[in-house]
C-alpha cells in the first residue's frame, strides 16, 4: 500500500520539547515527547524517549523516508547540543506493524541496556518486545509507593519486570511479594533486584493466575500497601471489564487496617468513573484519597485517557 505523507508532521513541537528535557544525556530515562495524549497536533502517533543514552522513536502510523530522514537529522542536532557525552543510538519502533519491530536510524542498538530512574536501575530490552520493561508514565507511582512504604510489607499484583518492588525495596520495605502470569518477567524482575543490590530473601516471585491464588496470598498476607497495575486486555487471562471487579472485591482479604492501595489502569475507553464505579460497587472498604498525576513529561487534552493511578485507603478496623 503506498503512503503519501500528509502536511501534519509539524516536527518543529516536538524538537522544542525534546530540547528542553534531553540535557544532559545521561543513563536517566525520560520522556522527551509525548504525542499520544493529543496537546500536539498532527503528532498524535509518536513519542519520543530517553532510554539512558539510546533515543528512542515510537510510531503509531507510518512516516515516510524523507520526512524521518529530516527528524533524524534534527534530533542528533538536538543531541550534539547536550551536555554528558553523545548520543549512543537513535532507534524507532513501528507499532503499526505486526510485533511492532525496533531497528537503529542512527548508531548501534544496545538491546539490554541498564536504566536510571530516581536512582534505581533497570535493566531494558529492546527489540524483541513491544514494552521496554519499564513503563515510565508509572514514575510517580513507583515515588509514591518509595517515599511511602518503609517497614511495611508490600503485594505487587501484575508486576510485570517487578520496578514497583524495586522503588519499594530502595524505599525500607520489609517484604515483597511480586505476582504475575510470565515467568519470563518474574525472571527479569530478578535482575532488576539484583543490580540494585537488593536482599533477595526478602522478594517473592509468584508465577501465578491472580485469579486462582487467592488462597495463597492470604497466607502469605496481611500487606500494608498493594500495587494492582494490571493489563486492560490480555487475552485468556485479564480483562478489565470482566476481571477488575473480581479482584477489587477480594481486596480487603489481603489488607491489614489502614493498608494504602493503588489501583491502576492504562485503558483509553475506560476512565477514572469506571474504576471508581468498580469501588463502589463492591462495598465502602476502600475510600478514594486521589488521583496520582503521571507529571508534565505526560501532557494530556483527554485525561481520563490516560494512564489512571488511584489512591485507595482501607478503612476498615480491626474486628469490624
């Protein structure tokens, strides 16, 4: 199918923003632009981040050579500018395309580069998944679980690559219990612990079906502070408007009194109502304390949207 580029790649918005977060290059993650949450017009399908001193480019619809060809150019021009040593790499990845494949327009790919976020280090994988391994809309949730969770003991419900436990680990966490489907996560959720130097005896990594292991957790529980970030859809495992509310209204049987909880959710066609909704109708346990921002670097026109982070309590006293 050819592709005539349309006049709405107006490169000149996201240069600007670039220009402003990128210095200095440094091992830090950052997004440097952020066209999915519709403030930019005519750059909707693209984002720019900072994977420590690899750029990388994300499409949501096809560009044409040439105008890449001059964003490129432009943005090693940005780079060259920067202060803390060069660019290593300037990579893109087309997600309109099956398995959304990463390549290099600029330098060498390094596929599992080690991370820097708020002092904590991941460690990434390009190229051969659609995710990185580190959501970074998710920074301020990982602060607010870090800066809240000293001496308590923490469940991480769909960690993923486990950087919730690790923020809450670095934090003074007493205990970790990280639960999810891949074990392939779990495992790189190791890693991630290890290179920060973490006592493992005091992490748990469950390969487990959340919706199966409800026994298990409740003797493994009670927890001060839980995490349930997961999918909006995955296929023969979770979705959102069938499973949240299963795992909402279980809750309660995993909390200690005054237990803090952040429910998650990255669905456009579901807003903040829908997961309060869900709260609501499973009983008053949990009350809302707020909504989580994801910060400026996340600029959104809808911002129900965008990522959801809600703040729950649970209020509920001992022998009620």
């Amino acid at each position: 199918m050819s592709f005539i580029d349309p006049p709405s790649w107006p490169w000149d918005e996201l240069l600007q923003q670039c220009a402003q977060r990128a210095d200095p290059i440094s091992d830090n993650v950052r997004r440097l632009f952020h066209g999915r949450g519709h403030c930019f017009e005519g750059l909707e399908a693209v984002n720019l981040d900072a994977l420590g001193r690899q750029w990388l480019l994300t499409f949501y619809r096809e560009v044409g050579d040439g105008p890449l060809a001059q964003l490129v150019e432009a943005l090693l021009q940005v780079a060259s500018r920067c202060e803390g040593g060069p660019l290593q790499a300037l990579l893109v990845q087309r997600r309109y395309l099956p398995g959304a494949p990463t390549e290099a327009l600029w330098g060498e790919m390094d596929p599992q580069p080690i991370v820097t976020e708020a002092g904590a280090r991941y460690q990434l994988e390009l190229g051969k998944q659609q995710n990185s391994g580190l959501f970074l809309d998710m920074a301020t949730g990982r602060q607010w679980l870090r800066e809240g969770c000293e001496g308590k003991r923490v469940l991480n419900l769909f960690s993923y690559t486990c950087a919730f436990s690790v923020a809450a680990m670095l934090g003074g966490a007493q205990r970790v219990i990280n639960l999810d489907m891949s074990q392939r996560s779990l495992q790189k959720g190791w890693v991630n612990h290890r290179i920060n130097g973490i006592d493992l005896d005091r992490i748990e990594f469950l390969p487990h079906d959340l919706l199966k292991s409800w026994g298990k957790l409740k003797r493994k529980g009670p927890f001060e502070r839980v995490i349930v970030d997961p999918p909006s859809f995955q296929r023969g495992s979770f979705e959102a408007e069938r499973h949240y509310q299963k795992v909402i209204k279980r809750l309660p049987e995993l909390l200690t009194p005054g237990a803090e909880v952040l429910l998650c959710l990255n669905d456009p066609d579901l807003g903040v109502g829908f997961l309060q909704q869900l709260v609501r109708d499973s009983g008053d346990a949990l009350s809302y304390i707020g909504r989580i921002e994801t910060g400026a670097d996340f600029p959104e026109q809808h911002p129900d949207k965008g990522l959801k982070i809600l703040h729950y309590r649970y209020d509920v006293q001992q022998g009620s």
